[in-house]
C-alpha cells in the first residue's frame, strides 16, 4: 500500500468548533505489468492493461478495494447526508413525459418524484388520469432493470419493448398485447442501438452476433444485422433483412413509413455520416435501392406521403436542410428543396398533417410551422427562451405535444393546436423553488485562437462577483451533440447553497452546426479543450469564481475533456470529475463500439501525425509527476458498455501512482449501472451528493446545507 498524509479541511467539523485533523490516505497497490506497445516507433508503456479484463477476480477485488477508500473518505464528510436530504427533498416532485398517441389510447411517462424508473401510463382522455399501463419499478427491486424504449403496431394493438439490464446498451425486447395488456412469450435477445419498427405484425430490428463468454461488455460489437420478428414466433426463426458481410462496422438503423409500404434503413460504420437505402413493401420483389451512398453526410427520413419522400440533410448544407423526391427517383440530383438551409441548426418533425422545423439559435430553440409544400404557416411562440421538443404525431392528429425548460424552468408540457397554432399548458411541476430568485445570463467569451464561444451562466440573483463562489463549470464538445437549457434539481441544490453553474457551448457540439462540429474533431480536438479552459478563465477573470473555487466535471466525451484539461492547466479548478471517460485515446477503438468515434477522434493505427496528436493529450499517457492536480473523482460504472469502464481503472491507477501532492485522487466505481441512462433515482442522488459534497469539502465552504443542520 502507498501511504499518504493529506490535509483534510473537515468543514463540518471546524464549523462546530472542532479541530481540522489528518488521515493517513492510502490508496489501494496497483499491480503493474511489463506491456510495451509500439506505434509508429514510439514505445508506449501500458502497465495496467490487465484491468481491462473487466470480469477478472484481480479486477474485481480491485475495484472493491478502491470502492472502499472512496466511501471511506466521502463518508468523513460530517455535511453529505444534508446534501442529500435536500436533494431527496427536492427531486421529489411530480413530473411527466410528453405525450404520445397509439390507437385508442394516450399514453405518457410520469414520476411520481423518487420512484427509480418513470412508469407509463394510458388513458383515452387527456383530461383524466391514466392507468398504469408498464410499471418498469417492478421489473427489479433495487430499480437497475429500466424500461429503454417501447414502440407500437400502426393499429396500436401489439406493442414492442426494449429492457436494459444495470445500464448495459443490450437489449432484451419483450411484446405486449395492449388490448388485453398481457406479455406475450416473445423475447429478443442480443439486440444493441436499435428501434423496433413494426409492419403488420412483425417489427423490424437490429441485433448483433452473441458475444463470447466473459466478453459481453468488452467485446467489439461487429456485424450488425436487421432482422424481421413475426409475433408469436422464436427468434430463431427472424427472417434476415439487410446486412454488410463485407464490413463488420456497418451499423444499421430502420425505418417504416407510415402507410407501412416503405422500409427505410439507415447504414454507418461512425457516429457521422449515413447512407441510405428504401424497399418497396408492397412489392414482394423488389430489391432495396439506394437513396444515396457514401458517409460523408448525414441524412434522416422525415416522411412520405403517396409518392413522394420528405429528407433532411447536411448535403450541401452545413446546417441542414429539408428536401422532397419522388421516390421512384430518389437520389440527389433529383432533390428539391422545402425548407432551405438557413444561418441557424434545423431539426425537423412532422405530425398534425404539418412540418415543424426546430432551429437552434445560439444554442437556445426556436420553432416554425410549415406546410408539406414548404409555405411558412407560423412561428410557435414559445414560453420563454429555452429548450423546446416534440412537436410530433400522427399526420390526422387535432393535438400535438411538446415539452420546455430552461435553466430555471422545469420541464412543462404543452398542447399545441396546429390548426389554431395556439399552446396550452397540459402539465407543469410543483418544484420547492422560487425561480424568480435566479437568474441566467448567456455570454460569448474568446478562445485561444479567436473563436468566440457562447456560455450559460445562471446564479442567484445579487451574486457578488467577489471571486469566492463556487462554480460549477460542465461542458462536453463533441460528436455534434449540443448542449441546451433544462432544469436540473442537482444545479439548483448546488445555486440556492450560493453556487453559479456555468455551460459553455464548446466546439465539437452541434449548436452551430457541422462547421462547428468539426473545429473539435481528429487534429482539431485541442480547440474543445481550449474552449473549455478559456470558460474557465473569463469565469475567473470576470469575478464569478477563483480557482480555489471552481469545479469542473464532464462525462463520456465530456470525461475525456476533463482528464485533457487537468493535464493541460492543472491549476484550472480546484476540483475535477472526469466521468465515465474516453481516457485511452490508443485504444477506445479496440471495444464494443469505440471504432464508431474514430470521426471525431481519429484512430493510433490511422497515421503517424494523428498517433503523436492522440498521444500529446490522451489523458492517461499525459499525467506527469510532481504536479499539483486537482482535488479529483473519476466515476464509472462496472456495467458500462458503451465507455469501458477499463478507461477510468487504468486513468485512476495512473494519477494515484503519479501524484504526491496532497488533494485526493480517487475513483468512485457505480455498480449495477452503467453510461447513466435507466440510472435508478435513488443512484442519481446518492451520485450527486457524493459530488456536491467532495466539491465544497476540499474547496473549504461550508454549504448553507450544512450550516442548516448544525
């Protein structure tokens, strides 16, 4: 064992008068092997490659070793269990999904405030209130079985449902029949990043061969395959509808439109760029035709409607554009713009018989009614600037739905009328707050090299910008993915206990479209860092913080982006998450599905010039001795396959070796969970008061929380 002597700032304990004391801090031996790869010449040392072995005895007992010492350590701090209360206090509060209509029936999502998994209802009027149609709280006591998505019969009788077991991205698909609402005895199994899209009485879905023995949550997922299920057949018996057997990374996404006569699949070997193939349903015959091929861009079907075919594409439109074809002719030369590019990201859907393009505007949305032969109808006045979603439905549906928040705003459903094009509230929760006390600000700050870059800043209102509130700095930027407004009761216990939470719109996002999507991919990724790190700096030089008080806290990509930073300017932020991070940039692509990431980040084996690239920040390959990093909680989760947890072993094992300053270095390993989604809520909570808590511990404030409670 490795001793160390850190100087714990035992704020709860000093604040009644009791004396700060030292804990010998001793993190758990780290076994190191003699593995040396070679890239391009370049011998690189990989000593912890054995925790990549997930299912290992060695691998486990190290796990609950670390688990230990970090429990340990949280459990010290006299204020948590306050943070926690006030959490609980707070998370319990009514909220709802938005609604969706499925023959006969509404159905919707509602929480009743701490029940681990939402439950959804039914009911023939939206006036009254509904049944319970699947509670996914019974699938498992402890609330780690999660209900991953469910789709219906056109006629809405059959209904098929996706269940993921402690966060894992496999699917085990189960169907229903709503009339009688009964499980039938049909079970898919091996299903992974799939829908399930019904014609008649069968659905169409996508599932991958069954991995070998010890391998599931490591093992590279290749060679997907569509398949169609009949109802009330085995799977073994699934008739085989589209594959590549020449490229095992082609992963496939399917489609069928509404009258059921089209099937539409959707291939990629990355997380950018697809093509697209459609099949005559009613013809027995027929073969599937290309719609358009290659990756460059990305293109979604929107609809169709009698012949023709409605798409939305970045083709020669950074930001996207709507497009209609006949379907007998669909490829590019015969597309014809319905609703143009403009300077703003489109997001199109369709339902009432109406398109609704949703444009994000400096990361904030605003949405457009329009007609099917592309007329503008109206602008939907929203209720405030914020997030909106929805808009979505059958095409003879009288009421649409859609959903807003913001900052401070939790999420509120709307009915939308798209004759009239008036909204109404449906639902909107009672949350123990007084948004009015809180305000949000947007700001455009400079990075390194320019580029002005949008960030949310909201606090309490009369903040003294006096450089000593502790500010909680989160970001992501990448894989076009853009961040946007919403409620939090996370940020509002960390802001009403005298915080600021800020979210910059860094590059790699979506928020301003592919341009901005690639400035932070392959050799341009050092400018998401750098995006980062100059938030960090106008925060400080504005007076909203100091680094003694800021945290910094990123997941999946966003894990990545605080493992670069810490190494770049350790000195940043007194505190850090990297979570459920991409921390060996030599290696994701060796795992389930981290070849798919290779758009954005470039692959080791690719080229020599984008080795020494991934090499020069790789944040395991970076950490370098005698630095004073940041008080630091990597977090992750044993089920987690989409980002290995081996990721965060190996990073953690590393910084622990590596540094000899004073702050805690530790590793909090979830289990039973996995990347967050279907996360239990008891989970979410005990999570954030794990983080909370660290935070205001080793930047030495004391939370009104705390001080409530003495």
């Amino acid at each position: 064992m490795r001793n160390y002597i850190l100087l714990l700032l035992s704020v709860g304990v000093a604040a009644c008068n009791s004396e700060q004391s030292k804990q010998t801090f001793n993190y758990p031996e780290t076994r190191k092997a003699d593995q040396v790869d070679e890239y391009f010449g370049t011998k690189v040392e990989d000593p912890y490659r054995w925790l990549e072995d997930d299912m290992s005895e060695e691998t486990g007992e190290w796990v609950k070793s670390q688990n230990e010492v970090t429990n340990a350590y949280l459990d010290q701090i006299d204020f948590k269990d306050a943070v926690k209360d006030r959490l609980a206090e707070l998370w319990n509060y009514e909220r709802f999904g938005i609604p969706f209509k499925e023959g006969d029936y509404w159905y919707y999502f509602k929480n009743d405030g701490l029940q681990n998994q939402s439950v959804l209802y039914r009911t023939s009027d939206l006036s009254e209130d509904g049944e319970v149609f699947i509670d996914p709280n019974e699938f498992s006591e402890d609330g780690t079985v999660s209900l991953a998505g469910i789709t219906f019969s056109k006629n809405g009788k059959l209904a098929a449902y996706s269940v993921s077991i402690s966060g894992s991205d496999w699917r085990e698909i189960y169907v229903l029949n709503t009339v009688t609402n009964t499980k039938l005895d049909d079970k898919i199994e091996w299903a992974k990043f799939t829908t399930m899209a019904w014609q008649g009485d069968g659905f169409y879905y996508q599932r991958y061969p069954t991995p070998p023995d010890g391998d599931v949550l490591k093992a590279k997922n290749l060679f997907a395959k569509i398949y169609y299920h009949q109802v009330d057949t085995d799977q073994s018996d699934d008739l085989l509808i589209f594959e590549n057997p020449d490229n095992g990374e082609n992963g496939f996404g399917v489609w069928v439109s509404g009258d059921e006569r089209f099937l539409v699949v959707r291939s990629s070997v990355s997380t950018s760029g697809n093509e697209l193939f459609i099949k005559d349903l009613s013809d027995l015959e027929s073969d599937f035709k290309p719609i358009i091929t290659g990756f460059e861009f990305e293109h979604s079907v929107i609809d169709t409607q009698r012949d023709k075919i409605y798409i939305e594409t970045t083709l020669d439109a950074p930001n996207k554009r709507l497009v209609v074809t006949d379907i007998s002719n669909p490829t590019p030369e015969n597309w014809t713009d319905l609703i143009p590019e403009s300077e703003s990201v489109l997001n199109t859907s369709k339902g009432g018989g109406k398109l609704f393009a949703n444009y994000l505007v400096d990361a904030k949305n605003e949405v457009s009614q329009f007609s099917y032969d592309g007329d503008l109808e109206k602008r939907i006045e929203l209720p405030g600037i914020g997030s909106a979603s929805g808009f979505s439905g059958g095409k003879e549906q009288k009421s649409l739905h859609y959903s807003f928040t913001s900052f401070t705003h939790p999420t509120s459903i709307f009915s939308y009328d798209a004759t009239s094009g008036t909204s109404s509230l449906w639902k909107t929760p009672n949350v123990d707050f007084n948004k009015d006390d809180y305000e949000t600000k947007q700001v455009f700050y400079t990075s390194k090299d320019g580029t002005k870059v949008p960030m949310f800043i909201t606090y309490k209102k009369g903040l003294e910008l006096n450089g000593k509130n502790p500010t909680w700095l989160y970001s992501y930027g990448g894989f076009n993915i853009s961040l946007r407004p919403s409620f939090s009761v996370a940020n509002l216990v960390w802001m009403e206990n005298g915080g600021v939470y800020a979210m910059p719109n860094i590059r790699g996002g979506g928020e301003y479209g592919e341009e901005w999507h690639v400035a932070g991919t392959k050799l341009h990724k050092k400018n998401v860092f750098e995006d980062f790190i100059a938030a960090g700096e106008y925060l400080i030089n504005e007076g909203y913080t100091s680094s003694e008080y800021l945290v910094i806290r990123g997941g999946s990509n966003g894990g990545l982006l605080i493992g670069a930073t810490i190494n770049m300017r350790p000195d940043l932020a007194a505190v850090a998450y990297p979570a459920v991070g991409v921390m060996d940039m030599l290696r994701y692509q060796y795992f389930t599905i981290g070849r798919a990431w290779a758009y954005d980040y470039g692959t080791s084996e690719q080229s020599k010039e984008m080795f020494d690239y991934l090499y020069s920040y790789s944040p395991i390959h970076n950490i370098k001795p005698g630095v004073d990093y940041p008080a630091t909680m990597v977090m992750t989760a044993d089920h987690d396959d989409r980002v290995v947890p081996a990721h965060s072993f190996k990073y953690a094992a590393t910084l622990q070796e590596r540094y000899s300053g004073d702050n805690p270095v530790l590793i909090r390993i979830e289990t039973s969970a996995g990347h967050g989604a279907g996360t239990p809520t008891t989970k979410q909570i005990e999570q954030v008061a794990d983080m909370h808590a660290f935070a205001w511990y080793n930047m030495g404030y004391i939370p009104d929380v705390a001080k409530r409670k003495m």
